[in-house]
C-alpha cells in the first residue's frame, strides 16, 4: 500500500495528550485515530499499530494542535475527509501528501513551532477590574528575556528529560491587547520545554526574577528544587507547524471546511462560558 501523511488538528482539552498511555482507557489523541482506522478496517482490531506508522512528536495533556503529521501505509482511497467520519468532532484530518517508503513522520521534520496564548497585560496599561487578578508585564523585558532564551543552549533546566537536551531555539512575542503571542521553533522539543519558557520569561517581563535568572538556567548545574521552573498551564499552547521539505500537503476542501466548523463553533461555545463565568465574578463584588 502507499504511504501518506496527514495533518491531523485537535483540541487537547479533554485528551491526556498525544501519545498512547499504558493505560488503554486513558484517552489519548492517538488512541482515537487508532480508532477510526480500525472502524475503518484500514488496521487490523488486533494490530498494535499502522503499518510504517509514525507521528511528528507528542503534545502534553491538554495541548492543543493545527499541524501534528502522521504516516502510514494506507489504501488509496483514505482521504482526509473518509478519516473524519470516523474521527472524534475534537480531531480533525484537514491535508495529506503522498510520501516516499523511506519518509518518517518523526525524523524526518526539519522544523517544528509551539505557539502559546499568554494572558499577560501591560504594565503601562491601567488595570480594569477583570484584570484585579492578572499580573501585569513588562513587554521590553519580556522580548528581553525571549532574546536571550534564543540561540544554542543546553536546556536541561527546562525539562524533565536528562540527556540529548541541547536545543536550537527561536523565540518570538507579539502583543495582542492583553495577550502576549509567543512562538518558540526549533528542530525537535524536550518535554515541557515550552511550558517552562513561558513561565521563565513570564517571571522576568513581571519583575519576578531579574534577567541574570536566566543564565542561571542555562548553566550546566542542575537548578536546586526550590529555584525549579515550573511548567505554565498547558491549555493555552498549540502545535502550529512541522515543516517537511520535500513534501507537498494538499489540502481536502471538504474536510478543511467541517474542521473550521467544529473550531469556530468550539470558539463560540467558549466564549460565552467566559461572558457567564464573568456575569458570576461580577455579580460578587
């Protein structure tokens, strides 16, 4: 059979990340394409995997993403669209490419990039009461400490892996109203990396720990317990892109079209679960 990648979108809300868990009744993103496969008779119920079967990498619980790529031996008919009508609304097959034998979802991406949805006001801005709770930031010191994150570092302190953690890293911040657009793109990702930047630089942009902090990470030294870097929720990052060079991703109309649908009704349904949760913060004060 051929082999083809897909560009597979999802809400992480409610799945405990990417990858399969031990656990078979942990819900996981992958367990639910694994799903549609076998409903699909495109995987064998007994099969552990799709044949070739690989993924571009895995997303914490609760991560979000546009541009997560799989791949596998499938028939020709298996398109984006006859993926979806098995799939979960909250994942969502939007573009394929045919791929030679040899292609590999994992090693073969030359670049990946996180974007991460930061509530952060500025601090030159006057507070309104829905900000009584927020911390304000700095944005000079945060693209700062951004600035100074970037580059080639060794990022054990910012991850609980403990080999192969050194990393080439981009790291970009755009201010919208109160939210601060981080996009962090490397070649490959440790885990929680991102999360741990954005809470270290976070710290920085709100005075919380001063710049010189962050070549204290970067040192070779482990980082004692008490002066860790926690990782930032995990609901506001997305998975926004992993680039193969030699692939051409077309995508399928009709399923780029119901994908849309699912997240614009999903961003409506969320929006109006903030205007109630604020009519009940209101009311209490």
């Amino acid at each position: 059979m051929p082999r083809r990648a897909f560009r597979i979108a999802y809400d992480g809300t409610d799945y405990h990340g990417f990858q399969r868990q031990p656990q078979p009744d942990i819900p996981t993103v992958e367990n639910a394409v694994f799903d549609a496969l076998r409903a699909l008779a495109v995987l064998d119920p007994d099969a552990d995997k799709p044949a070739g079967y690989a993924a571009a990498g895995r997303t914490d619980a609760g991560v979000s993403a546009l541009a997560q790529t799989i791949a596998l031996e499938v028939p020709d008919w298996l398109t984006p669209r006859a993926l979806n009508a098995e799939l979960p609304a909250d994942v969502r097959a939007w573009a394929a490419a045919d791929t030679p034998d040899e292609f590999h979802a994992t090693h073969h991406a030359s670049r990946r990039a996180y974007t991460y949805h930061l509530y952060a006001p500025p601090a030159d801005a006057a507070p309104s009461d829905s900000d009584a709770t927020a911390t304000a930031v700095d944005d000079e010191r945060f693209r700062a400490a951004c600035d100074a994150l970037s580059g080639t570092h060794d990022i054990h302190n910012l991850t609980p892996d403990d080999r192969n953690t050194e990393r080439s890293l981009t790291i970009a911040a755009e201010r919208d109203g109160d939210y601060l657009v981080i996009t962090v793109s490397a070649g490959g990702f440790a885990r929680e990396l991102v999360r741990r930047l954005v809470s270290l630089v976070r710290a920085v942009g709100a005075g919380d720990s001063p710049l010189a902090k962050l070549d204290r990470v970067l040192e070779p030294e482990p980082l004692p317990g008490h002066e860790g870097i926690a990782p930032a929720p995990p609901e506001p990052l997305v998975l926004t892109a992993v680039d193969y060079p030699d692939l051409a991703f077309e995508i399928d109309a009709d399923a780029a079209e119901s994908a849309r649908a699912v997240f614009d009704r999903r961003r409506i349904d969320r929006r109006t679960g903030a205007r109630v949760a604020g009519q009940v913060a209101d009311g209490m004060r």
